[in-house]
C-alpha cells in the first residue's frame, strides 16, 4: 500500500500543481490518467479500472458494487476510491468500508483530487471490525 500511496502523491504533485485541470475532468478521466500514470511509473503493479464486485449481502446477492480501482502486486491489493469534492469525503469512507468489507481486501485508499494543490495529507482511518486500514489523501491546504 505505501507505493499506492507515494504513486498517487506524485501523481497529484505533477497533475494538479499550480492547475484547475481536475475541474473539466470527470472521474472516468482520472480513473484513466491513474490507470496510465501506474502502468508506466510501476508496471510490476495491476491496475484494473471499474471492477465489478458481486455483493456478499444476503439482502441481494444480485447486486453489484463498482470499484473505481484496485490496485495489486504478488502481496496485497488495494482498493482506490476516488472523490472530487470535500462533500464526498465522510461518503466516500462509508462507500469504501463497504467494498472493503464485500471484497475481503483490507485496505483501502479514499483519494481526494482537487485542483488546488499538489500535496496531499494522509489521513489513517482503522477498521477493527474487517481489520482493515482506510488511508484518506486530501489537499494539504484542506481544513477539514
């Protein structure tokens, strides 16, 4: 998880510095600029976009959930969400706990993008019930 985190760091660092560019993109388009920025700044990582879960609920095992990204190596996996604004915070936490939970993946990474700045804080949210990690990135001028 902590090259995740560092790709995504350095992503915003040379995506969003100094830029509004994240105010005309669409998640889908973010979703595809960080599926193309790990493809090439660590091809031993797989990256897939969009990745349909089935639900393990036993309301509606029909249902399913939509990952933005789940990143994974011989280890471990990731799952990334993605948020473009501070209302998409605490619901963004929510979302990803539940696909934490359905998936079995332990960790989870909420990542705001905004356009203001490059740097990102890392925020640890812990998850005793699944013993899983949520790490929140949010611009580091955010007050929360």
């Amino acid at each position: 998880m902590d090259l995740t985190v560092e790709l995504l760091k350095e992503f915003s660092r040379q995506h969003w510095t100094g830029s509004n560019e994240s105010a005309r993109q669409t998640e889908a388009k973010i979703i595809g600029a960080l599926s193309g920025f790990f493809a090439s700044a660590a091809p031993n990582l797989e990256v897939r976009s969009e990745v349909k879960l089935t639900s393990n609920s036993s309301i509606d095992s029909r249902k399913f959930l939509r990952v933005d990204l789940i990143v994974s190596n011989k280890k471990e996996q990731v799952i990334i969400e993605l948020k473009g604004s501070k209302q998409g915070y605490r619901s963004g936490l929510l979302q990803l706990e539940h696909y934490m939970r359905e998936s079995n993946i332990p960790w989870g990474i909420l990542y705001i993008y905004l356009y203001k700045s490059g740097e990102l804080d890392i925020n640890q949210h812990l998850l005793p019930k699944i013993n899983g990690l949520i790490l929140a990135l949010t611009p580091s001028e955010w007050i929360r």
